[in-house]
C-alpha cells in the first residue's frame, strides 16, 4: 500500500526509510499523517526525519503520539521538566559513547520500552553515525532447525556488562562474560524470539549488551549460541546505516530491531536529546 501524505524513502533494501512532507513541530498533526508515520514505522522498523529544529517539548509530544513516555531512573533523571528525557552526550574528552555495542534498548527491563526517539542537536564534523540491524529478518533467516530449537527458549537479560563497562571504562573483553554478570543488580526474562505485538511477526530477541544467558544454563553454556545468534542478527544485509545531520530525528522499534552507535569521533563533542516510548511486557505466540 503507498503513502498519500507522507513521502517514504527506504534507506536499505532491509531496514530504515527517510520521511519527507511532515513538520513535525506542527501542534496538531492530523490523523491521517500520523496514521501513515505509524505505518512506515511498522514496515521499516526505524524512521528518520530532516531538518526538524524542536525543542524537548516537540520531542516529547511527538512520543506521546506513540504512547505514554518511559521516565529514566531518578539516578538519569535531569532537572526539568520532562523525567522522560534522557541526554545522550559524548564530550571530546570521553573515550566511550552511550550504545556502544550492539542492542535493544533496555531489555534488562521486565517492560522494555517499545521505541526510542533520538534528535541530533550537536554532531562531530564526521563519524557518530547510528546502524540499525532488523531482527525479523535475524529470525526468518535461521534453518528450521534452528528456528525449531529457539522458539520457546527463554533467556536471562541483565545490566552487569553495562555497569561493569562504565567502572572499568571498556568493553569487557570477549570470553569474560561470566565475569560480566557478576556485576549485574537488574535482571529478567524474555522469550530469545519475540512475538510484535502490532505486526504479529516474529523477530529475534538478543543483544550482547543485556543478555547474559540462556535460562536453565551458566553462561559458559550459554555463550556459543549466544554468540552465534549475535553474530547472524546484524549481518550487514539485515542493517542500515545512518548519516545524522543537525536536526535530525529517528525513532526506531525497539521490538524488531537492535541499534549500536559508531564510536568513531573521539576528541569531538555529540549531544542528542531522547525519549522512549512506553512498552509492553514481551511475548512468545
Ligand atoms: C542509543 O540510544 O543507544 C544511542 C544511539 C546513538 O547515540 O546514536
């Protein structure tokens, strides 16, 4: 089905799609655009948006569009008036960005948040793009063997390598990831596949930043599949890249879809402003 209001631009042939024709700082967008945002949304997984100059109120208007808004920890929380706001900042002194390794938002959580929405308002004069990789296609291409072997596996998702990454100010080195989840304070379950709620479609639920084995295993066991699976879900035909600009706008599925932030700037400053959108508990059917 085409687009009447809105024009869609993919920017892969698997994941990811510019959208032209829309302002999003106008206060009452109507339906019928809004219906097609939501549309392209489902089908491409990750929108993009130029030239959008917004404010955090545009921002956070432009989520609740969506849903409700997922407020931040207190600890992430800044002052103001939106606890939703989360500010994504590299300074040139940092060795490290935020979303450095391959994951979907917040799967540590027992309620991720279905999608997040990240505005660019500070850029590095080259570098700091964001990939996205689409986790319907991660599933659809495994044997049915494979398939057979996932579907009903349950796996265990935490916040050791995060918390212990930010103590030791690097990525943990590969074979230590038993190590990693002794670190871990946060932790839940979900089906390794998932079942979307609104497109009913299967997709991959793992990352490497949160997932720290597979339930009813240690995660030495865990860890040859797991890394198998990380492996596949972002081959470079299931991801996109993009190139921001200042005032530029994605807002990607967080149910479909894993992201990484290219850590490529180092010695230059990078400010993106976000919210996320409130999920719903994930689900195998
Ligand atoms: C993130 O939300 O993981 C960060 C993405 C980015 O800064 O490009």
């Amino acid at each position: 089905m085409g687009y009447e209001h809105i024009e869609v631009r993919p920017l892969s042939g698997s994941i990811g799609a510019e959208i032209f024709g829309v302002d999003l700082l106008e206060e009452n967008m109507g339906d019928a655009v809004f219906a097609e945002i939501h549309r392209a949304f489902l089908e491409n997984l990750v929108i993009f948006f130029r030239d959008q100059n917004m404010d955090d109120d545009v921002l956070a208007r432009f989520g609740r569009r969506f849903g409700t808004l997922a407020p931040l920890p207190p600890h992430r929380q800044v002052p103001g008036k939106y606890p939703e706001l989360l500010i994504v900042e590299t300074k040139p002194e940092d060795k490290m960005v935020f979303g450095w390794e391959w994951h979907s938002d917040t799967s540590h959580l027992e309620t991720p948040t279905l999608g997040s929405i990240l505005y660019a308002k500070v850029l590095p004069p080259i570098g700091g793009d964001t990939m996205f990789a689409n986790q319907y296609l991660a599933y659809e291409t495994l044997s049915e063997g494979m398939k057979a072997l996932l579907d009903g596996m349950v796996s265990v998702h935490a916040n050791g390598r995060i918390l212990r990454t930010l103590a030791e100010g690097k990525t943990p080195p590969p074979g230590t990831e038993a190590a990693s989840a002794g670190w871990a304070n946060m932790s839940t379950e979900h089906p390794v596949v998932r079942t979307h709620p609104d497109t009913g479609r299967k997709a991959l639920y793992v990352n490497e930043m949160h997932t720290e084995r597979l339930k009813d295993m240690t995660v030495e066991e865990s860890q040859p599949l797991l890394q198998f699976l990380y492996n596949h879900a972002v081959r470079p035909e299931f991801t996109c890249r993009f190139k921001w600009e200042v005032n530029s706008v994605a807002f990607w599925d967080n149910r479909c879809a894993m992201h990484l932030a290219l850590n490529d700037y180092t010695g230059h400053h990078r400010l993106m402003h976000r919210v996320q959108v409130k999920g719903t508990k994930p689900f195998a059917a």
